[in-house]
C-alpha cells in the first residue's frame, strides 16, 4: 500500500474520513438532541434518511463512473459529501428548517459516500493482485479502524472543551 500512489491516497482518505467521521459518530446525537433541540424521531429520520441516500448512490454509482470516469467520480464524490456535511455545524433556524437541512445532507452526502466507497473498492480490486488483496484489505481496515476509537476520543474532549458545534465544525474542515 505504502510503494503504490493511488493505495496510498485511497487510504489516507480512508485514514482522514474515519478520524473526523468518528467525531461526528461521537457528537450527531447529543448536537441534535441537545443542542439542536429536535426529537428522537427526528434523529431517526435523519439517519434513516441517510439510508435512502446509500441506496440512491448504488443504484447510480455506475452511470456516473461511466459519465465522468473513475478518478473524477472518486474525487468529485468525495468533495461533495464533504462539502455537504457543512450543513451539520450551520444547521439552526427552526426544528423544521434544522431537520430539512440534515435531511439534505444525510441523503446525498450518504449517496455519494455511497459512490465513492463502490469506485474506491474496485479500484483497489483492479489494483491488486489477488495474491495481496487479503493484505491490503487487512491494511485499509487496520487504518480505518485503527484511528476511529481515537476520533471519537477526541471529539470527546473537544465536544466538552469547546461545544459539540464548534467540536463538528473541526470535524467537517478536517474531512475536507
């Protein structure tokens, strides 16, 4: 993984997005709940929402890689899933608007998280000879799981420091 470039870039994204995905792990439910003041069942919507999303990006995962090839797929699907987790340190206004504003992006930013985890695992599929897939497989998941527990540690303390919002901000530039 370390001597090819696009493993290296595929998992340092995959190092990144699970340390600052665990931050919002950590913190969606207390920021909704808490700070946002919105109901269990609005929380359940909003995740289930993001369901809807992973759903809708399979079933268009290919046409887009066809559209714009692989490489534009993974970065442009990546940037706008980040992109729209801006939505989750500005949500406010009220319940109904911060409800709206999650709902949106649980639903494309999940769709195209979607998109680019189908295209970034094929790529390595395609990459790697079947000999090594087990090792590579095995290092992608050391470092995706490896650096999550320290995230959700750290939003932890931060979250306590400084607020969950601002605590999800620092999560949403770091997936950028």
């Amino acid at each position: 993984v370390a001597r090819d470039r696009i493993l290296l870039t595929l998992v340092i994204a995959l190092g990144g997005g699970s340390f600052f995905g665990n931050f919002i792990g950590a913190l969606y439910d207390i920021y909704l709940l808490r700070e946002l003041g919105l109901s269990p069942a609005v929380l359940g919507i909003t995740i289930a929402a993001g369901g809807v999303g992973a759903l809708a990006g399979a079933l268009l995962s290919s046409r887009l890689e066809r559209r714009f090839g692989v490489g534009r797929t993974l970065v442009g699907s990546l940037l706008f899933s980040s992109a729209l987790s801006l939505l989750l340190p500005l949500a406010g206004g009220s319940p109904l608007q911060a409800a709206i504003m999650l709902i949106l992006m649980q639903v494309f930013g999940d769709a195209a998280m979607m998109v680019y985890g189908i295209h970034s695992l094929s790529l390595v599929q395609s990459l790697v000879p079947n000999r090594l897939l087990g090792r590579v497989n095995a290092s992608f998941g050391f470092v995706g799981m490896g650096v999550a527990p320290f995230g959700a540690l750290l939003a932890g303390v931060l979250g306590t420091a400084i607020g969950t919002r601002a605590t999800l901000l620092i999560a949403v530039l770091g997936g950028l």
